[in-house]
C-alpha cells in the first residue's frame, strides 16, 4: 500500500459511536413521525380545518416545522459524517448526533415526568 492511500484511509468508528449514531437515527425519524402524526390530529381535535379541509392550526404547523427541521438536522450530520475524511472532520457531526439524541431523550423523559407527576394524580 503506498503512503498516500494509507493517508486517505479514515479508521472505522468506535462501536460506541455506531451505537449512537444508530439510536440516535431511529429516535430522530421516531419522534418525527410522532411530530407529523400529532400535527395531522391536532386540527381535528380543535376542530380546525380551513376551506380545504387541511390543516390550519399554527400549532399543527409548527408540529410539521419541528419535524422537518429534525429531518433536515439527521441529513446535515450524515452528510457531514460521509464526507469527513480526517479523524478530526469526524468530530462535529458525532457531537451534533450525541447532542441531538440527548435532547431527544430529554424531552421524552420530561414529558413522561409531567406525565406521572402532574396528570396522573
């Protein structure tokens, strides 16, 4: 092997990396689903449809936004994971990713928190 196709080699990520990236992909597309679907019942639980039938509600919007920035974030960090080609270009989007997934899970859990301690009883 010459000396510039082992520079051009980019070692393999660490399974705890793959790991994340993993999860962290299937929390994204979860809870943008969740988004979508939320944003679709919302109008006909407030009753607010406009002349088309579709949804008006800002709150539905802002549902749909959410999930499309959630999506947008998931194809920025994959195409800045598939083009790094340094150990240290790498950096970035496996934070992003673990940043991410942390807020996801965050939010999951404030919701179930909320959910036990304020509805509940």
């Amino acid at each position: 092997m010459a000396a510039n196709e082992r520079a051009r080699l980019v070692r393999q990520l660490p399974v705890g990396w793959a790991l994340t990236l993993a999860f962290d992909v299937l929390a994204t597309v979860v809870a943008s689903l969740g988004l979508c679907g939320l944003g679709l019942l919302l109008p006909g639980v407030e009753e607010d449809y406009g002349p088309a039938t579709g949804p008006t509600s800002p709150t539905a919007l802002g549902l749909f936004a959410a999930a499309l920035g959630l999506i947008a974030s998931l194809a920025a960090t994959a195409t800045l994971l598939s083009r790094a080609r340094a150990e240290r270009a790498r950096c970035l989007p496996l934070w992003l990713s673990a940043g991410r997934l942390a807020l996801l899970l965050l939010t999951a859990a404030t919701f179930v928190a909320y959910g036990i301690l304020v509805i509940e009883p």
